[in-house]
C-alpha cells in the first residue's frame, strides 16, 4: 500500500479535508503536513515544501497538494529535486502524467475541482504505475538530468 502525503493551504483546505477522508476509507497510510486548521493567512509553501521534500527523501511515495488553484502549490513542489507535480483537473491526466512521466505530486485547485471529480482524479493518479517503457524512461531521465546540472550548477 502506499504511503500518501497531503498539504493544504487555506484555499484547498475544504477539499482537503474531504480527500483525507476518503484516502483513510480507502485504507492508505496518510501522513498529513497541514493546515490543520483554517486560517485564511497561511502560506502555501509553509505546507507543501514539507511535502516535497518528505516525497524526495522517501518518507511518502505520493503526494496530493491543494490550494486555491493548485498553481502556487504546483510551482513550489516542483523546486525541490526529484519531485515531478502536476496540476491536474482531469482523469485521464491523472493517470497519464504517472504512466508516462512519472508524475509523484498531484496539485489540485480547491477553488477549482468539487469534491467528486477531485476523488476521481486522486484515485486514478494513486492506482496508476509508471511504465517504464524506453522512450518514458528516456524523457524522465533528461528532466532529471537537468534538476542534478541545475542543482550542482
């Protein structure tokens, strides 16, 4: 079973509480990096960067981030090596972006995305396996290459 991570800001803070929810009915292991209560000041990286960098380190094998739109959340996740997040707002992107790139954060807009679709979207994202297939492998391999040449730089 995976390990799943969640962080919310105030602006994703409903949903989130919602697909918490769900993710314990379906029996994942959740590790829960906040807001753990409204506050319409909070910051999102405040959240989401103890997200990312628990994904990079190994600590979580998958991670949901939600805030207003899902942009900020999507922007700051993906400034931590080895995390590849996505703002998604459909199935099929979901599953895809594991699939073909192995996408390990989704970022979902609370503003955005009402609690049904945003079930959805989760569960096709967390029942998705990356590939592996060449072509895949190749393409990850080049995004990773330059996350080390920029991080070394």
């Amino acid at each position: 079973m995976l390990t799943i991570g969640i962080a919310v800001d105030h602006g994703g803070f409903e949903l989130g509480r919602i697909v918490a929810d769900v993710l314990r009915s379906d029996r994942y292991s959740l590790t829960d990096f906040g807001a753990y209560s409204f506050d319409q000041g909070d910051d999102y990286p405040d959240f989401v960067i103890p997200l990312a960098l628990a994904l990079a380190r190994g600590e979580v094998d998958r991670g949901i981030a939600v805030c207003g739109s899902g942009v900020g959340a999507c922007i700051a996740a993906n400034k931590v090596p080895g995390v590849r997040a996505a703002l998604i707002h459909d199935t099929f992107s979901a599953h895809q972006g594991v699939e073909d790139d192995n996408m390990n954060v989704i970022c979902l807009g609370g503003r955005v995305v009402g609690a049904a679709l945003a079930v959805e979207i989760i569960r096709a994202f967390l029942g998705a396996r990356f590939s592996g297939a060449e072509r895949h492998m190749r393409r990850v391999s080049k995004v990773a290459a330059l996350e080390r040449a920029t991080v070394s730089g």
